[in-house]
C-alpha cells in the first residue's frame, strides 16, 4: 500500500495469439505441454474468523494467514513457490537468457560523477561480481588516494540482505553516521565511524529512520520508530561518547510523522511533521545543540509547508492560498503570515515541486503537464532562467549539488529512449555540460526508437497523459503487444524513465505505455485529490479508460495487452481486474496492497493510522462502505480472471506478506478459468523492493518480464 518503484508458459491453457511462424511455435508447444499435466495448485486451508464490522459479521476464511510464526503458514507459502517453480520450469531458459542479456547492457564496474563536499570528492562504484556499490572519497582531487568509507560487500558475506538508510558525513568531514537493516522490514541500526582512524564507534541505536549532525561535529539527532506501528515518532539528542540518548520530542498525533534534517547551508536543523494533508516544522540553530526546538508555524489543518534556510531568511514553500504551492520568505526572528514576502508565485497549471537554495542562486523544481521544469533564479539580477530539454516526454531531477557555494547545479536527466545522464549547470554561462551518461553495452542506438505522449479521455470527459515508447517498426494494427504500467497514489507521479532492461521488451516487438493516472501529481494537486479518498476510484477508472484507449487507437488488443503494478500500484492492478477482468490479458502484482479493509481496520499494523487521510478511515461507516466497494480482495468473485504472476517478501514490511498469500488463495477457490494464477515469495531477507543487491533484482526482473512475455507468445 506504500510508495515503490518497479516492472507459465502456456502450458495450461494455449494461446494462439501471435502472428506468423511464432503462433505455430506457440501452438505446437502448447500441444506437448498438454500431454505432462501441471500439477494441481497448493490449496490453503479454509479457517473461520469473524469479526463485526458497523452492525455487520463479516468472514475471513483465510485470516490466518497472518500468522508468520505458524508453521503451516510456511509451509503453505513454501508450496505455493514450488508450485510457481513447476510450472514456470519451461521458462526458466528463457528467464535466464533475458537475465544475461540484460546484464550485457551494464558496465557492471562503474563510476559514479564525484561530488564535492568542502575539501573532498564523495563517489561510490561498482565491481563486477560484487552487488553492492561501495562508498569512497578522495580529498582534493580525484587523483589523490582514496579512502573506502563503506563497504556493504563486506556486511552482505555474513547477511542475504544489506539495505542502506542514512548516510550523513559530519560537517568537519572526520565522522560517518550511516543506517543498516539486515532483514528487509526497513528496520535500520546507527552507526558511527570515525573516518581519520577506521573504527567504529560504540554509540548506536535500532531503529533509526532519520539522523543529522549539528555543527559542533559531535552531537547528532537522530529519529526513531515505534516497535509495532513503525511510525517515525520519537526524536532524541546525543553526544558522542556519552551514553545518553536524551529524547527531545514525541509525536502522539497517529496521523503524524517525524524527521530531521539540516539546510544546505547548515545553519538550520529542522524538524518535519508531517500527515498527508497537514505540516509543521521547529527549528534549532545547527551551531546551538543544547538549545530547544521552536515551532515555525503550528500546524493548521490542511496546511502544507516545507521551510529552507538562505542568509538569515526563511524560504517557505506553502500552499496557503495556492493549491499548487508558491514560496514565500520571512525573516529568522518572525516567520508568522503576515512577515511574508512573495518569492515565487502560485499558478493554476504549474506545481511547485521543490526550491533548492544556494549562495547565489535558487532553483525551481516545477510540474506541469506531466513533465518537471528547472527554473534558476540568479539572486543578483533577479532573472529566472528555465534549463532547455531536448525531447516532449522526459523526466529531469536535481542531482546531488551539496556545497552552498556552488556555482553550479548538478541535474539528471532522461527520457525513455535517453539513458539517464548528469548534467552540470553554469549558472554564470547558462550553459549545461555533460558529466556522464549511463552506458549501454551491447550498441544501442536511440535513433531505432519512438517515444511519445498520448492523451487518452476517461469517461468524465478529462485528458489523461500518457507516455509510451516503442521501437521503430511497431505496426498499429491492433496485434502489436503492449506493457502498460500505472501507479497513481500518494501524490507520486510515474516519471518518463531509461530503462536498459527494458529494452529486452521493446526489441521482441512490445511497446511500453505508463498511464499517468489521476491520484498522482503529474497535472497538479488537484490531479492528486481527484485520486483519494472518496474519489479514489478515478485511479481505476483511468487506468481501465487508458487501455481502452490503447486498444481503440490500436496500439494492442485484449488479448496482447498485460499490465503491472506495484504496492499501491498493486492494488490499482487487483482493482482494475475485478473491474474488469476481460480487458487484460496478463498481470503482474508487485507486493500488492489487495486486503485493503483487513489492512486500514488493523491499525496496530505499520503505517496504517497515518494513511487514513489517503484512503480514508474505514471506523467511519461513510469512508468503509467505499472503500469496500474497491477492495481487491473483498471484490473477488466467481468468473474469470487474467493470468496473473503475484511476487511480494515475507519481511516486506509496507505491505505485509499475508496480503498477496491471502489474495492468491481467495481467487483459486472462485476463478474459473484455466489461466495460471502463481504466487512467488521471496522467503530468505528481503523488503518492499525485492532484494537488495543489483543481481538479485535483475534476475527476478528478467523472471517477470520472462513470465509476461510468454505470455503473449513470445518466449524467445
């Protein structure tokens, strides 16, 4: 149900629908499969619970699930992966092959662009072999010696999983405080080592979800979870050496979050709180340690802002009076409204994403039309300057520029046929230079492809974009298959992304579609609203108007279109197939948020109390009858469903591993079909995203691309 980035060979039923020699392939194929049976699928055990819900009893057969420490539940998730293994073991080849063709297109020993932080030049690279890219600084220069800070190989030859939290270097740069999690439940410890000698000091504590160092190069500030609702909570003060860790502050609000963090000029520390709909920040001197936090703005409701710090001003990014934010300054001494002074004006078809502050220039990180804007604004002259791009669809970021002094502004840019490339910006030339740009091995060439943006109509008259890429030669004849992607939730929009192991898809004949569906930010913060709470169904609704869209324009038909989606991605998926099942011909559901009225009605379960103003608060009987109206696994019924390949981990911990496993065993009990239904759970460590080094995830990448493809016929 959280933010995430992601995407049977036709043995038990045949699928005739591919062109030319391939569909006799594909026929002949199916023909011999039919004469070795597929094993009968694992079958959970029916278990009757009960719970009253608003005057109703409402049956959960398969609650259960829920009980990791249940021997059976293993057991039951263990045969459900032998059964995804029996019946993908025709595949595997072919599963194999995209893995190594894949790899083929990576400089797997690489460098990243160095970043200067004072004196010294921070870098990580990467080693063939080794999954884990390893973290180095040379002061000076880049021909000077380097200094290995981390090596997260040398943690994963004792654990299946390394994931990297924090990673905040002190202001003298002598001392690193970082964050590990060896489990996947994004359950990360501190440590601190002392970059002069190598050692790593005693001070640490568990579950770290935020850190920074005042400017005294030895106090830091660090934010905690809570045990059982992982809610960052708690914030705590301590200096090094000692073994106190004061606590300073403690949000009781369960719709509030907490986290630290230190301006670029690193003057300021601020505290965040936030929900979903209400902010509120305190601010403590970076070079006063010992003094307390003051608030900034009390939180009013649905008032969002988001403070930075420039030469004894405050800038305040705030949607007061500006639904799409505008920025706004007031002096240290009296940051209240009525000190407020207009930096940057609100406007109707523009969001204001993000202001980057530096000595001599600001940065405007804006959204419109489902593509983001840099806008630099030079301080001495006043003159607001937009960095040019070269292409219609493409995403552009700030990269990492950490100096306040900087004369230059490091961005990334790329687009769906552009690998992903560092600029740097003169913001005295107005020129941009190039860095670097991800190499593709193996001769791509971005001439032999199309990517472009469409304009499909929902059914209550508004524009949805969408961004597709193809390779030259694609045929709209309505027989051409197609991977349409959506997410559509949180306020996070899909960017238009390079994506090399994509490629494996575009050069078999597939195009590559994301729907940038209402409930993300992608045409402003009303875009945002008309996808949540009780108006979350326009999610669905435009996914399913898309494809409808794809298939009537011809890009694809029914029967070659498949889809994905991951986490509250996945639930977009489990929706749109109840809705309606005959319009997609394959799905994969990435650690899918399907159990939604299990999940939101629990709320001693992570993260769900501070998303009731997501999806709504089912307590309220107005909020839980529409929401159930959209629950995927409280919707499933007797008929016929796509094939579907269902992947999650058993420590995910943004959505729990019973969601998927129960969804799974639901639908075998109702489908009607013949098409594979198959679970697939990553059982040893790992998280939300899968595993955590770069192989790993490729092969199970290559896996579910594999499993897709087959399923439009293509399995070479």
């Amino acid at each position: 149900m959280k933010p995430t980035t992601l995407p049977v060979p036709p043995m038990i039923r045949i699928r005739p629908r591919v062109i030319g020699l391939g569909a006799a392939l594909v026929l002949v194929a199916g023909l011999l499969a039919q004469t070795q049976p597929a094993p009968p699928p694992p079958v959970a055990p029916a278990k009757e619970h009960r719970e009253a819900r608003h005057g109703a009893t409402v049956m959960d057969n398969y609650y259960w699930l829920r009980e990791k420490s249940n021997p059976e539940v293993i057991k039951y998730l263990e045969a459900e992966n032998a059964y995804t293994a029996s019946l993908t073991k025709d595949l595997q080849p072919f599963a194999d092959a995209l893995y190594k063709e894949m790899l083929g297109r990576i400089k797997q020993t690489d460098l990243s662009v160095p970043v200067r932080r004072g004196s010294y030049l921070y870098y990580s690279r990467t080693v063939e072999g080794q999954q884990y890219p390893i973290q180095c600084r040379r002061k000076g220069s880049m021909d000077a010696p380097e200094e290995v800070l981390l090596n997260l190989n040398d943690l994963a030859k004792t654990h299946k999983f390394v994931g990297l939290g924090g990673f905040r270097v002190s202001d003298d740069q002598n001392l690193l405080a970082y964050t590990t999690d060896f489990t996947g439940f994004r359950q990360y410890s501190l440590q601190v080592k002392d970059l002069r000698t190598g050692t790593t000091l005693p001070d640490t504590i568990d579950r770290v979800t935020s850190v920074e160092w005042a400017a005294d190069n030895k106090t830091l500030f660090l934010v905690t979870e809570d045990a059982v609702t992982k809610r960052s909570d708690q914030l705590w003060r301590h200096v090094l050496g000692s073994a106190k860790f004061e606590p300073l502050y403690q949000e009781k609000d369960d719709l509030y979050e907490i986290e630290i963090a230190k301006t670029r000029d690193k003057q300021v520390l601020f505290l965040g709180i936030e929900s979903t709909d209400t902010t509120e920040f305190r601010y403590l001197r970076a070079d006063r340690p010992q003094d307390s936090f003051r608030v900034m703005l009390p939180r009013e409701k649905k008032h969002r802002y988001y403070p930075d710090h420039r030469e004894g001003l405050f800038y305040i990014r705030t949607n007061k009076d500006a639904k799409n934010f505008r920025v706004v300054t007031a002096p240290e001494n009296d940051p209240s409204p009525k000190s407020w002074k207009v930096f940057l004006a609100h406007r109707d078809d523009v969001r204001l994403q993000d202001i980057d502050l530096f000595q001599d220039f600001a940065v405007a990180v804006e959204k419109s039309q489902a593509v983001n804007f840099l806008r630099i604004h030079d301080f001495k002259t006043g003159a607001w300057t937009a960095i040019p791009f070269p292409e219609p669809v493409y995403s552009a970021f700030p990269g990492e520029t950490p100096d306040f002094e900087s004369k230059t502004f490091r961005y990334s840019y790329q687009s769906l046929i552009t690998p992903s490339s560092v600029f740097d910006y003169d913001t005295q030339t107005g020129k941009s230079k190039l860095l670097k740009q991800q190499e593709v091995l193996g001769g791509y060439d971005p001439t032999q492809y199309v990517s472009e943006r469409l304009w499909a109509t929902a059914r209550d008259g508004v524009k949805v974009p969408l961004s597709i890429v193809y390779k030259k030669g694609f045929q709209h004849n309505g027989k051409g298959p197609l991977f349409l992607y959506g997410y559509g939730s949180y306020g996070i929009g899909t960017p238009a992304t390079f994506s090399s192991a994509r490629l494996s898809l575009l050069d078999r004949g597939m195009a590559y579609a994301i729907a940038h569906i209402r409930g993300g930010d992608e045409m402003g913060e009303q875009w945002r609203e008309d996808g949540m709470l009780m108006k979350k169904k326009n999610t669905f609704f435009d996914f399913i108007d898309s494809a409808e869209y794809l298939i009537q324009e011809k890009w694809t038909s029914k029967d070659r279109l498949v889809i994905e989606g991951g986490s509250a991605g996945g639930l977009l998926m489990g929706a749109v197939v109840n809705m309606r099942p005959d319009l997609f011909h394959a799905v994969h559901a990435a650690v899918p948020f399907v159990d939604v009225m299990n999940t939101m009605m629990d709320a001693s379960l992570p993260l769900t109390t501070g998303e009731y103003l997501e999806w709504g608060n089912p307590n309220e009987k107005a909020a839980y009858d529409y929401m159930k109206t959209y629950s995927p696994y409280d919707n499933l019924e007797k008929r016929a469903y796509p094939a579907m390949l269902v992947t999650t981990s058993l420590n995910d911990s943004q959505v729990m591993y019973w969601e998927p496993a129960k969804y799974v065993a639901r639908l075998r009990t109702l489908k009607t079909d013949q098409n594979p239904l198959l679970l697939k759970i990553k059982m040893d460590p790992a998280g939300h995203g899968g595993a955590s080094g770069r192989y790993d995830r490729l092969k199970d990448q290559a896996f579910e691309y594999g499993w897709l493809l087959s399923q439009v016929g293509i399995t070479r």
